[in-house]
C-alpha cells in the first residue's frame, strides 16, 4: 500500500509539471498568459518590457547634452574656519558652495560669501570625486566674486559666454551642490533682468532674475544657456524665511564677472569703475506717473558723497517717496547716454561701464527737468565709495 502511495504522489507531480510547464502537451509552445488581453488591461511590467530602450524627446535630449556638457567644469567648494562662543571656546565652522574652472592652469570661480572670513583650509571636490587643496587669489566682496587656485591634471575649463542681450523666457540651467547633492542640476527661465543687492548691500547691476531652483549650497556654480555656456553666477535667493528656493533666484552676470577677472590680472585686485551714483531703471510707465521728460533711462536717486557724479555736478532727489515698500528720492536727473551711446536701462549703463576703467573720462548726456545736459565725468573707483 505504501508504495502504491508514493507511485500516485509521483504521477500527481509529474503531471502537473506536464500541462503547466514549458510546452504545450496539445503541441507547440505554451501560449503567454497575457497573450489574449488587451494591451491597455496589461500589466505595468508587461508594458515596461516592451520599451526596453529608453527613448528621449528633444527637449529631454537637449537637457543631457547641457548636463554633460558642463558637469565636469562644475566643482564643489569647502572652506574651514575657527570661530569663538559666547564663553570664548573654539567653534568650528564651515561654509559650502560651488564653484566652476575657468582654465587648465587650475583658476577657479565661486562666490566671495563661499569662503569663510579668516578660513584656515579651502578645499575644491573636482567632479571626478579628487578633493584637492585651494588658495584665494583674490576676492571682490561688492560683486559677491572670489577667485581660487588649485594644482590639478586634466581640469576642463567651463565655456563662458556673453550676458549681453539676455531675454526674459530664455532657458538656463543651474548645475550646483544644493545641500550637498553634488552634480544637481535644475532649469527655468530668465525671469528678469534687474539690479539687486548683494550678500553685503552692494548692488549688482544686470543681475539675472531666474525660477531654476537654487537653494543654499548652489552659490557660486554657474547659470547656463541652452548650448551649456555660462551666462552668470548663482549667487542669491528671495527666500521665503526657511533659507530655501521660493521661485526667485539671482546670478552676477558673466560680463560682470569678467571685467572683475581682468582687473585681477591687470592690478592684483579690483578697481571697478564708478559713477557713484544709487540709480533706478525707468520705463514708460514710471516716468509717466513721474512726469519725466524721457520714457526711458536711469534716474539717479542719489549721488555718493565725494562720488565722481558729484564732482561733475550731476544731482540725485530731493523728494522723499516710496516704490512698493523701497524708500526712493524724486527730481533726480536722468541719465538718457554715455558716451553718444543710448541709455534706456541701467543694463545699457552697466554694459557701458564695464568698458571703462578707472580714471577714465565718459561723457553723461542727462535731462533736468526738461532741458537735456551734458557732463564729463571720470570715473571713480567703486571700492572707495558706498553705493
């Protein structure tokens, strides 16, 4: 009885095997159990194997071809400082950002708020994962710019670009460290083009408003075009009070920073030329409802004591009043040309400047009132006067 047992058991498990395994005892191969349903009631998986071979639309593709354009320029930066309590004991501090390379001999870019005040050890992580030490060339606090030295092999400089004639809605990128993620990249758009104030309250002429996600740790990487060019430095953010991106984000131009670059090679610092002057961009619309002469230009609010617009005689406001919840000064002149060339923006007037040295001698085509002036001013030195 036993046996007759386990020969049945046997019989049992064979035949199962039989009908359910790979063939089809009724001749030819088991049909898929998902042969005769629908495509669209398929599972997840099924459909999944049928696209084994990613594919990726134009836009999709153009994002890759930046990000792997521009990773290997892109570096993070770490800078290690001694700072003291309230009882005078030792506390370590550290600041993080990004950088980028700007040639093989190893010069790096990044912002001036990167670098601790008093850091003991600067140190740059390549994208390959190589950690390397770093020294401060040279630092320009007004623009939010500092200029680093690395000793490393096989460096791939960043491609810079021009940030003369941006457009609202333009595509940019930001490849950056945000929080530490190194390699992260966001997009958007060019927002606007706008002068701000930097980390220390200087302003920054034709900074580059942007909604590409920047969040702390993206300071100092670069800002991208849609050919992977940099067209400005992630510096800033409007946060909404948690020290993250709320949508409003800013760059120093890359024409800013190249200007600031070659005054590190010509004097060994920066010697950023001046107007001296606190100004304001007017369009159509301001200067009707102040009755300006001009539908265009940059109004001067206020001139800087000592400032070379001082000295030549051009005046700022007198009349308190407020745009939005920012306290201006009306009746100022305003500034219409600089040497015979127009000024409808203070991005015009910016791009004028950064032509200029200083010491040199501009002519400034302005109206007060309704009567258009002319006045030569040379031009100061922006690190000697407050803005």
């Amino acid at each position: 009885m036993r046996f007759r047992h386990v020969v049945l058991i046997v019989l049992l498990v064979g035949g199962f095997w039989y009908f359910t395994g790979h063939q089809n005892p009724f001749g030819g191969s088991r049909p898929s159990l998902m042969e005769n349903v629908p495509v669209e009631d398929r599972s997840p998986l099924e459909l999944s194997e049928a696209h084994a071979q990613p594919a990726y639309d134009s836009e999709e593709l153009a994002n890759i071809a930046v990000y792997k354009k521009a990773l290997s320029s892109v570096v993070n930066v770490t800078s290690s400082a001694v700072g003291y309590d309230f009882f005078y004991g030792a506390v370590p501090q550290q600041g993080q950002g990004t950088g980028f390379v700007l040639d093989k001999q190893g010069r790096i870019l990044t912002n001036y708020h990167v670098i601790l005040p008093n850091s003991r050890q600067i140190e740059v992580t390549l994208s390959d994962k190589r950690k390397v030490k770093a020294k401060l060339l040279g630092g320009d606090q007004a623009h939010d710019l500092a200029l680093l030295q690395i000793e490393a092999q096989d460096l791939v400089p960043a491609v810079l670009s021009d940030s003369r004639g941006l457009v609202v809605g333009q595509k940019v990128y930001a490849i950056g460290n945000p929080f530490g993620l190194n390699g992260t990249m966001t997009t958007g758009i060019i927002s606007s083009i706008r002068s701000v104030r930097g980390p220390q309250g200087a302003p920054i002429e034709n900074a580059i408003q942007t909604d590409a996600a920047i969040n702390p740790g993206n300071s100092g990487g670069p800002l991208l075009n849609s050919r992977g060019e940099v067209i400005g430095i992630t510096s800033m953010i409007a946060s909404n009070g948690a020290d993250q991106n709320s949508g409003i984000g800013f760059a120093i131009p890359i024409n800013t920073a190249k200007a600031v670059l070659e005054d590190f090679s010509k004097y060994g610092h920066v010697r950023r030329p001046s107007l001296g002057i606190v100004p304001l961009a007017i369009g159509s619309y301001l200067a009707q409802q102040m009755g300006l002469a001009a539908d265009s230009g940059v109004l001067i609010l206020r001139t800087v004591p000592g400032g070379a617009a001082e000295k030549a005689g051009l005046r700022g406001g007198k009349e308190r009043a407020y745009l939005g919840n920012t306290e201006i000064f009306l009746g100022g002149d305003l500034i219409i040309g600089l040497d015979d060339q127009p000024v409808t923006s203070s991005q015009d007037l910016g791009e004028i400047m950064n032509r200029h040295e200083v010491g040199d001698s501009v002519v400034v085509t302005y109206l007060r009132g309704q009567r258009q002036l002319t006045a030569k001013v040379i031009l100061g030195d922006a690190s000697s006067t407050q803005e």
